[in-house]
C-alpha cells in the first residue's frame, strides 16, 4: 500500500504540473475508494497534498517567471476567506453529501474542460508574454477567487480545472496560467487544510507518502509541458473525470436521496 500511495501521488503531480489544476479531484477518490479513508478525512488530507505541491511546482515557474503575483494574490487572498466559509459549512454536512457535490462538480468541471476555449490561446513556448492581454480585471478575479475558495473549503477543491481557463481566458499564456493558478491553489489549500483541523483525524504517513509522490510527478509535468498537447490532455482528462464522477455519484446520491 505504501508503493501504491507514492504510486497515486505521482499521478496527481503529474496532474497538477501538466493542467495547473486536477490535484484534488484525483487526490480525494484516491483517498476514499483506493486507500479506504473517510470523506472528510480524505478531503482534509487532500488540501494538505495538493497545497504542498502547488508550492513546489509554483516555485519551479516562478524561476522561469510564469507566475503573474499580483494576479495570484488577488486570486489567492480572496479565495482563502471563501474557503473558511466553505470550511464552516462543510461541518453542517454529512460526508456522503460532501462527495455528491464533489461527484456534481466534477461533471461540470469534465463539461467545461470539454468545451472550453483551446487552452494554447496565447501560449508561446518560448516563455514571452502573451498576445491580447496579460491582466484581468480585478473585481473579475476576485470573484472567481470567492467561488473558488468556497468550494475548497466545502468539498476539497483546489479549484485549478476554474482557475487556469479563466486566467486564459483573460489572456495570459498557458505557462503564466498554470504558474500562478498553482500559487492561488497553494494559498487556498492552506486555510482549507487549516479550517478542518481538529475536526478530524489526520493519517499523516498515508498523507506524506502521497506528497512524495506528487513532488516528482508535479517536476516531470511541469518540464513536459512544452512537448505536449494541452487541448488533448484536458479532453483526456474530462473523460476521466466523468468516469470518476459517474462511479461517486453512483455510491453517494442513493445515500444522499
């Protein structure tokens, strides 16, 4: 089990260094369904998982100047206070509900990925700025920061699958996107994380042997970047996605209902 926990760990880094996003909608099945903890450990877990390795893979952009600060913090400062509020109404839910929310977002997440802008508008592989724009509006960010945050604290989402096509959207290259939705995550996982403690019982060797999966996944996807097709993967990645949410849908809803 040890193994197969650095093994699902590196798959999430993977996910987080290629997309900018996706960590916790694979951490939070891996932990329930594969190593057979409860949804609100699990989700606690998660937040802790998925903000260190943002912190990591945002360290290895930021280097390379991919991280746009001003956007991240305003993002980032935002969502923390819609996660503590996400975090108090999580405590008034049972975790079978939890996971039927997260199985419906992850619909909606797998849906826009779907059928979203191409994620290389704006990309240039050579690292420079971005065509149109390289700045949002900051009420804009702030507000899908709020979003974002409230569901990370509700249901463990670190919100990177919302945030890095807004930041396209809004015009910044592929690269700057995933650099500085990975600050915003890391900001974001921390209060998440901090908001259920005491709350639940954290298994912390299960929790750092994940983290040391996810720090190599998230440098191999970080470098694979450039070679590979981001409209593709996020296709691949929706499909995966509505499998997943199919099966917690399918053990969660007759609970809930």
């Amino acid at each position: 089990m040890h193994v197969a926990s650095v093994a699902f760990g590196f798959l999430i880094g993977l996910s987080l260094g290629l997309l900018g996003g996706g960590g916790s909608i694979l951490t939070v099945p891996i932990f329930v369904y594969v190593l057979g903890f409860g949804a609100k450990e699990s989700i606690a877990m998660s937040l802790a998982v998925v903000g260190a390795t943002s912190l990591v893979g945002a360290a290895g952009h930021w280097r390379h100047g991919h991280v746009r600060i001003r956007i991240a913090l305003v993002f980032g400062v935002v969502a923390m206070f819609g996660t503590y509020i996400g975090t108090r109404l999580a405590a008034r839910l049972t975790g079978a509900e939890q996971l039927a929310i997260f199985g419906v977002i992850m619909v909606v997440a797998a849906s826009v990925m779907l059928r979203g802008r191409p994620t290389n508008v704006g990309y240039n592989p050579g690292g420079g700025s971005p065509g149109p724009s390289s700045s949002l509006p900051a009420a804009f960010t702030a507000a899908q920061g709020f979003v974002v945050g409230l569901l990370t604290g509700l249901v463990g989402i670190g919100g990177g699958f919302l945030i890095v096509p807004t930041l396209i959207w809004g015009g910044l290259a592929m690269r700057e996107a995933v650099g500085t939705s990975l600050v915003a995550i890391a900001m974001n996982c921390a209060v998440g994380f901090y908001g259920y403690m005491g709350d639940v019982q954290i298994a912390w060797i299960p929790m750092a042997l994940v983290t040391a999966g996810t720090i190599p996944g998230i440098a191999t996807g970080t470098y694979a970047i450039p070679f590979l097709s981001q409209d593709a993967l996020r296709r691949g990645f929706a499909v995966l996605l509505f499998a997943l949410a199919a099966y917690m849908l399918y053990r969660n809803l007759s609970t809930v209902l």
